[in-house]
C-alpha cells in the first residue's frame, strides 16, 4: 500500500506504481483527504485504517510505502491503530519523522503536528522502536529542502538509507530511490 504527502494525492505515486508493477508487486496507491494539513494525522490514518479494511482480508500480510507526511500518517496507523501485526515491510520516503522546520510556514493542525518536538511526534516517538520488529527502511536524500533538516527523516528503528535524489519529490521518480524501494520490500523479513 502507498500514501502521498503532504498537499498530495495518488496521482503523485504513478512513477513508483508503474515501477512495482514492472517489479512484481501489487501496489495499491491511496490518496489521503485532505492532504493539505486541514485535518490532524491521527484522522488521516483513520483512512487508511479504513481503506486496509476494505480492501484487505484481516489476516493478508501488507506491505507499506509512505512518501512525506504519508509516511507520518503511516506510522500512527501503525503504532497506534493496530498495523503492526499485519505488517511485512514498512518503507519511507523522505519522512519527517524527527518534523521539519517548513512545517512552521502553515499554521494548520496536520502541519503543526510536523514540527520538531510537536507533541504529536513526541508520542510516537516514544514507542519508535516498536516498528523495529518490522523491516522498516528509511529512504532519504540529504538535498531534501522540505524536511529540514534533512537527517531528521532517519530513525533509530529503520535502516536509514542515503540516495543522492537531488529534490524532496526525486525520492519518487530518481532510478536510484526506485531500486531502493523495490530492494526494501524484497529484504528478508528477518533482517532489519
């Protein structure tokens, strides 16, 4: 399953799809509504909470890509909304895990929760090393202009994983991040 960011919807991830598909997955985009901060992350992993509920049988394995805030909204679905126990690969993309500072320019409730020391990320922060029991992968660029700084998108949890992609959404689209991804997901579930 694959969540845009922020100000995002599916159409964002068609590079990526188009790749997993060529790859042997089966990804399945979803577009988060609304993206653009009007709504706390806690509401938006509701969706997705949802939409694996729909569309998944209760016992199916899944994988999970989040690209940004998608990848913040992934962790709270997952930490808090019960999807850890379904879950193989967890897989993020230049994730403010640690906040931005660009989340200081919008005043909106779902930004604010992006912000370095947000209480929101303090909480899940103190449980990040549950998501060790995964294999969590966190893909980053260090010319990341959206997460500033840019180290803030590595996490103890996950193994954190440099690509030279030369913009925040290159992560999506650069050859080099791509094989990353699909290298990610093919990892052996007992390595981290």
């Amino acid at each position: 399953m694959l969540v845009p960011g922020y100000g995002d919807d599916a159409s964002i991830l068609t590079r990526l799809v188009t790749f997993l598909a060529e790859q042997n997955f089966q990804p399945h985009p979803i577009s988060l509504v609304p993206s653009n901060g009007r709504v706390a992350l806690d509401v938006l992993a509701g969706q997705i909470a949802d939409f694996v509920g729909r569309r998944f049988a209760e016992d199916q394995p899944l994988d999970f890509v989040g690209f940004s805030m998608g990848g913040v909204v992934l962790r709270y679905y997952l930490q808090r909304l019960g999807g850890l126990g379904r879950t193989q690969h967890f897989v993020t993309l230049g994730t403010p895990h640690r906040g931005s500072w660009t989340s200081y320019a919008n005043n909106r409730p779902g930004v604010r929760q992006m912000r370095p020391g947000s209480q929101f990320l303090q909480e899940l922060n103190s449980d990040a090393h549950r998501l060790g029991q995964l294999c969590f992968t966190s893909i980053w660029t260090p010319f990341d202009l959206m997460v500033i700084p840019a180290g803030s998108s590595r996490l103890a949890a996950a193994r954190n994983e440099a690509v030279f992609a030369l913009h925040h959404r290159a992560l999506l689209t650069s050859r080099r991040s791509l094989d990353r991804v699909a290298e990610a997901l093919r990892r052996p579930l007992h390595q981290t």
